[in-house]
C-alpha cells in the first residue's frame, strides 16, 4: 500500500511524457490552414532567388532536396512535385513563373516573380502566390529593415507587414544583373512532366511541423503585404496564367468547407419564381464567403434553375 503514491506518480509522468508529442503535433495542425499553399514559402523562394546567378541556377536551387521553399505535393502521389522557372519577358519587365507539372496534361502557376527596372541602376520585385494553390492570391516582398512578427492566431502562421516606406532596390541582386544583361536570352525551362533533369530524383515531403520550423527564418527579411506595386509585369504574366482543373477544385473545397486560416463561412440563397413559357421557373443562387488570411474574403457563386412540373433541371457554376 505504501508505494501506491509511487505507482500514480510514475504513471502521470509517463502520461505527460506521451501528451508532450501530441500536443506539439496538435499545434502544428492549427498552425497549417490544410491548403496546398502551406507547403510552398515565397518568402524562402525570394531568398533563393536571391542568391541565384540565373534562373536556371534558380530552377536547380528550387528542386534540390535540402532547398527550404519547395515542399508541395500537388498530385498527391506521396512526392515533391518540380517547379519548372519560366520567364515571361515585355521589355524591361519580367514575370518570372514558377509551375509544376502535376500531370500529362495539366501544369499548376504556384507563384510568379514580378520583376520591373524602375531606373539605371533601380529595379523593385513582388512574388506573388497563386490564389488555386493559396486559397487567394498572397503578395511578399523583400524589405530592408527588421521587422516585428505580429501575434499568431489561430488557423494560421504569423502574418508579417511590411512597412510601406520601404522598398528595396534588388538591382544587385545577381539573378537581377543577369537578367538585364544584353545578352540575356529568355529563359524556358525545357523540363516537363515526365522528362526532368538527370540529376533531380522526387523525395517525399517533409511533415509539416518539421518544414514550418525551416521556413520562419526568412520571414524577417521577406514579408507578406496587402499592397499590389509591380504592375506592368502583372499585365504581362496575366494572360499566359496556367492553372489545374483539379487543384483548382481542390483548393475551391476546402476554402468552401473550412475557410483559409480558420476563417468563418456563411452561406446565403436567394430564390426567384417567374412564370415561363412550359410554367412557373424558379432560379437559386448561393453564395458562400469565406474569411480570407489577410482579412479578404473568398466568394463561390452556385446558380441553378429548376422548372415546375417536371421540366429539365439545369445548374451552372
């Protein structure tokens, strides 16, 4: 009887010893939102952008398997997909396209570098993550000074402002010099679904809690922002924009059943019944809002008509 005490105490180290995991585990899952967007960090890609000479160095640097950016699995086949580089070029703008190949048939944008010389020596950048990858489109920068990581709520990592009067001048950067060289020829990568580089070899992602601890370091020189500022590469990336049917799909699901970072979800419908020409019509639409990371809002519309009497149903999305 007298080393009862013994036993219970034992027993509630041993049960506290086994919660410590799982609750680190249990925070992990609210930090991520369950978008595909999670697992990609534009502030990590800025980096290695940065210390690229070109962007094949930059493509190469993206799809190495210790690099800290890349941890997407868009297919889900259980393996890092690769992210082909592709320039977009219109005089002295660049919009610099990160995809992945995700089928025969269908390649996903997952981020564009929107890249502008605003003068001899001047020269600003944007990245801009794809709204079917993030849930909504999500823009960081590089800035110059330190800046102070905001609370952590719930459904989400830290969001991080920029201040406004500070944008930096990425003209030294060497992948920038590189570019605006005379004789740059643009770049396209030649890789694609099925045929990659010799010396790429697909590995499995990394669990989440594990990838998040590699990409916060960057988040002090490379913050997301609400304001949009490269605009003249924006209108030349916009119509050669390539996009999934089925990660758009995905990602529209789970912004519609969740929200990103937690966000609330209200829907609302409308019915409207005229008299037609085989009867009495009635038309419903719903709409579903979502909460956004940054305080936006997501919208999916969903129409239908249907006709009394037995008549034909149509719906459109």
């Amino acid at each position: 009887m007298k080393t009862q005490p013994k036993f219970f105490l034992w027993a509630a180290l041993a049960a506290s010893l086994l919660a410590a995991p799982l609750q680190a585990q249990e925070q992990n899952d609210v930090d991520s939102t369950g978008l595909a967007g999670d697992h990609f960090s534009l502030e990590a890609a800025l980096d290695l952008f940065k210390q690229s000479s070109s962007l094949e160095d930059f493509e190469k640097r993206l799809n190495e398997e210790d690099n800290p950016a890349n941890n997407l699995d868009l297919n889900e086949d259980g393996q890092i997909d690769y992210i082909r580089v592709v320039d977009r070029m219109d005089g002295d703008v660049h919009a610099i396209v990160l995809q992945a190949p995700v089928s025969e048939a269908e390649s996903q944008d997952v981020a564009v570098i929107e890249l502008e010389k605003t003068g001899a020596e001047s020269a600003v950048l944007q990245i801009l993550g794809d709204e079917d990858v993030f849930g909504e489109q999500v823009i960081a920068e590089p800035v110059g000074e330190e800046g102070v990581e905001s609370p952590k709520g719930r459904g989400g990592p830290a969001v991080h402002l920029a201040p406004d009067a500070i944008i930096v001048n990425v003209w030294l950067w060497p992948s920038v010099r590189y570019m605006y060289r005379p004789a740059y020829v643009v770049y396209v990568s030649p890789w694609r679904w099925g045929l990659y580089p010799t010396w790429w070899r697909p590995f499995r992602p990394r669990p989440w809690g594990l990838y998040h601890a590699r990409i916060r370091p960057y988040r002090a020189h490379y913050h997301v922002v609400t304001t949009h500022r490269v605009v003249r590469a924006h209108r030349a990336y916009t119509p050669h924009r390539t996009h999934s049917k089925v990660v758009r799909t995905r990602t529209t699901t789970k912004v519609t059943a969740t929200g990103p970072r937690g966000g609330k979800v209200s829907k609302t419908k409308t019915s409207t019944t005229v008299q037609g020409k085989h009867g009495k019509v009635k038309k419903e639409k719903t709409t579903t809002t979502a909460q956004g990371r940054n305080g936006g809002k997501v919208q999916k519309q969903k129409s239908t008509t249907k006709v009394k009497g037995g008549g034909n149903r149509r719906g459109r999305n």
